[in-house]
C-alpha cells in the first residue's frame, strides 16, 4: 500500500469538503452501551476506531419501506430489500452514494436520514407479500448498521419482524455492530436461512482509516464474519470497490484473498470503483490530493472520459476483474453467491432464473458456451416474466401454481425441445425435480449435505 503524503494541519475547526466527519481525539464508547448485556458484550470488540462529530439525524416517516424487484438480482440475489437509513456516517471518501444522481440532502456523512417508523411499516408490509424471497439489507447509499444504529436500535426491530415471518435475510456492512443481534440473525438463519456480508477492500488499515474512516477496522471485520459463521450462517465479503493503484495489485489482492480464506468465507463478490462526475469524484480527488498526491495523474487519466457511470478505462476494468477474480480462486474462493446459499429460499422458478444468469459469470472465459446459453437463457426469461406478469394480475394465482407449471414443464418430453438444449435440460431437471445443488469450485452438480428449512422450500403457503 502507498503511504500518504504529510500533510500541514488544517486550521479549519470545521469540516472541510471530502473530509471525514471523525476528529481527532479518541473517544471511544463503553462497550456496555455498544453492545448490551444478552448479547456477548463482554467480549465484543468496540465497532469503530474514531468518534463521530454531533450528526445531524432527520427523522422521517415513511408510508413504505420494502422495495420489491420483480426480478432477483443474481449478484446479492435479493428479492425485496430496504434499510432504515439515508447518507451513511461511515464517511467513506470513495462512496457512490455521494453522487448527485440519488438525491441526498446535505453533508452526505453528517445528515442521516432516520426511517424511525421502518419497523412498524416492515411489520404491515411483509404480511402482503405474495411470493417468498430474500430480504437484502444493504445499499449504496446508507449502511444499517452504521454509527446512529448503536443507539437507534432500529435493525433489531426490523430483525423482529422478519424472524416472525421466517424471512431469509442477507446483511451487507462495513459494520461489527452488527454482532450486537448475532443471537437474532442465528435465529433468522435457523427458520429461513442467513448471510452475512462484509464489505472489506484491503487488509491495510492504514489505507482503510483514510478511506474508510469510521468503519470498523479490517481485524474486527474479520473477527465479526468469524463470529457468524461459527453460528452456521452463510458469511462472504464484498471486495468493492478496488482502488486503482492502492488496492488493486497482486500483492494486495492475493493478502486479501488469504485473509478472507482463512477466515473462512463462503465466496467474495468483487467491484472495481466508480468515480461519477460531480461529487463523488471531487471528494475522492480531495482524498487523493491529501494522502497520495502523486496518485493524481494516473486518476486523471483513468477516469478522465468523465462517463455518466463513473467507470474507469474499459481496459482497466477488465484487467483488475481479470486479475482479482484470479487471487481468489488461487485462494480456492468462488466469486459469485453460491447456490447452496440461495437454494430453497426462493421460489424455485426464480432460483433457475438467478442460476442462468450466473452461469454467464462461470464460463465467461467459454466464448461458444455462452452462445450456447444466451438462447436458453434468454427463453426461460421471457417465460418467467409472462409468468410473474399474470401472478401481478391475478390474485387468485399463487407462487405454488407457478412452481408447478415448471415442475411439469420440466417433467415433460417437451422440456429439451422447448429449452433449446439438451445438455441444459438435463441440468436444470436435477435443479427442478432432485433439488441437487450446482458447486461453483467443480462446475457439477451434486447433493446438497442440508436440506433447506421446510418453512422457508414450501411453496404452497398462502401467506409468508
């Protein structure tokens, strides 16, 4: 990592532009009040490194908190999500979410919208819904469990809810926090299945203090994945956004891909860093201009096109994915959201529909493989979508008539014909009729060692 630059101290006692909302002085919270007795505090370690300046909480009420995705997303594979917090206090200099493009008012790391009503409005919610699913907690605008949670509390509330219907849930957080309810997500995990998400960019907390700068050190991070996945919960990382020239090399890569395989991490989904034109990118430059001013140039050039979607050179892009997704599989890591970790808690329709697009991500580098797909692919798609279009229109339709339209679908002598691929057909009938599950190392199919909660692969009850 490239040490930064001294810098002359600033006489400003205010917050300045692209600078963390952190002072300077130490001023820890008791580990009591961070993680209360019932909940292992005693041994918990402290979430955050540096104090937070006073916030500026907005409480605001919302009408609804769940957003529904008529598809699901196959990168964290989440059906619903929501968060019950806008603008992030973790004062992440690299954040997307400083963009203008999402509309947050205000210092982005100092005003932080409170959804302070979010558990009641979860708990009318989630009765309503028509089709199982899991529940991603997590954006790239706020973090749940970030520092006004401590004493906010709203993520056990809304925990609450979520266990009471048997929800499968995934949490994405650059936050130890969240140990403060690792009782209540292994109950969560228990009913309908659990995932921890850390996100997590380098093993250098020097560099992480001064990108991340009220996050939870990279150690504790750790420790909190450690902690999950010794309760039996799914645990991964999300290793996004790279940073060029900071994060990026295969020296950082490979440290990185060796801690998390020795914390035992279930898989890593990677991301390389967005600069959109506008404030995100000028905050990140300030970032660069006090700790790696050398660095500049070399950003200029990279991001230089000044694209709409903040992406780096296209070549740049494909050689950092290239390079990272290599260290994690020398690592023995898989870099997508395995199935076994999805299998069960969706409806089956929509587990075949994430598995295609997935498979994209797996032969990526088998040009005639994914010509062979894209039909197939793209014909389930199109079924699926009718299929949904008429469960949105008709209420007497349930997911269980939709699972077994495919269950016979898949059964019958037209599936391969229908489908395009016999290969494929037969692939996808192990899915659908034995259950089995598709192991990202092997590329094959196999049994799968647990079976999913009953509660959570029934697809025949009325209601969640």
């Amino acid at each position: 990592m490239r040490q930064p630059e001294p810098r002359a101290a600033s006489a400003s006692a205010g917050p300045q532009r692209g600078h963390p909302p952190c002072s300077g002085r130490r001023r820890h919270r008791s580990a009591e009040s961070l993680y209360p007795a019932g909940h292992g505090a005693k041994k918990q370690p402290q979430p955050y490194t540096a104090p937070v300046l006073p916030l500026r909480l907005h409480d605001r009420a919302v009408k609804t908190v769940l957003r529904k995705s008529r598809l699901v997303d196959p990168w964290f594979v989440g059906k619903y999500s929501f968060s019950p917090y806008q603008a992030c206090a973790h004062g992440c200099t690299y954040c997307d979410g400083r963009a203008e493009r999402y509309w947050v008012d205000g210092e982005f790391d100092r005003d932080i919208v409170v959804r302070r009503n979010a558990p009641e409005v979860l708990a009318r919610e989630v009765p309503k819904l028509r089709e199982r699913g899991i529940v991603f907690v997590g954006s790239g605008i706020s973090d749940a469990y970030q520092p006004p949670e401590a004493d906010g509390r709203l993520m056990p509330a809304c925990g609450r809810v979520l266990a009471e219907h048997r929800l499968p849930v995934t949490i994405l957080t650059k936050s130890s926090l969240i140990a403060r309810d690792l009782d209540l997500w292994s109950e969560v995990n228990a009913a309908a299945g659990f995932v921890l998400m850390e996100s997590l960019v380098t093993v250098d907390d020097g560099l992480r203090a001064i990108v991340e700068p009220c996050a939870s050190p990279v150690e504790v991070r750790l420790e909190t994945l450690r902690a999950f996945k010794a309760r039996g919960c799914g645990v991964g990382a999300a290793a996004m956004p790279l940073l060029p020239f900071l994060a990026d090399g295969d020296a950082e890569l490979d440290a990185l891909a060796r801690a998390l395989e020795q914390t035992g991490v279930d898989f890593v989904l990677v991301g390389g860093l967005t600069l959109r034109p506008g404030r995100q990118k000028a905050v990140f430059f300030d970032t660069l201009r006090r700790s790696f001013a050398d660095l500049l140039p070399r950003y200029e050039q990279l991001y230089g096109e000044d694209r709409p979607s903040g992406a780096p050179r296209r070549e740049y892009g494909e050689d950092v994915q290239n390079r990272a997704n290599a260290a994690f599989a020398r690592a023995g890591l898989v870099t997508v959201l395995p199935h076994r970790l999805y299998r069960g808690r969706l409806p089956v329709y929509d587990e075949v529909d994430v598995l295609l697009q997935q498979m994209r991500w797996h032969f990526a580098d088998h040009p005639d493989a994914l010509r062979r797909l894209e039909g197939p692919r793209r014909r389930y798609r199109e079924w699926l979508l009718s299929r949904k279009d008429t469960l949105a229109r008709r209420r007497s339709l349930r997911e269980a008539d939709v699972t077994a339209e495919l269950t016979a679908l898949a059964a019958s002598d037209e599936w391969a014909a229908w489908l395009g691929s016999d290969k494929l057909a037969a692939f996808l009938r192990e899915v659908i009729l034995d259950r089995r599950v598709f192991d990202e190392r092997t590329r094959r199919l196999r049994e799968s060692p647990v079976e999913p909660v009953a509660h959570a692969a029934d697809p025949s009850r009325d209601d969640i």
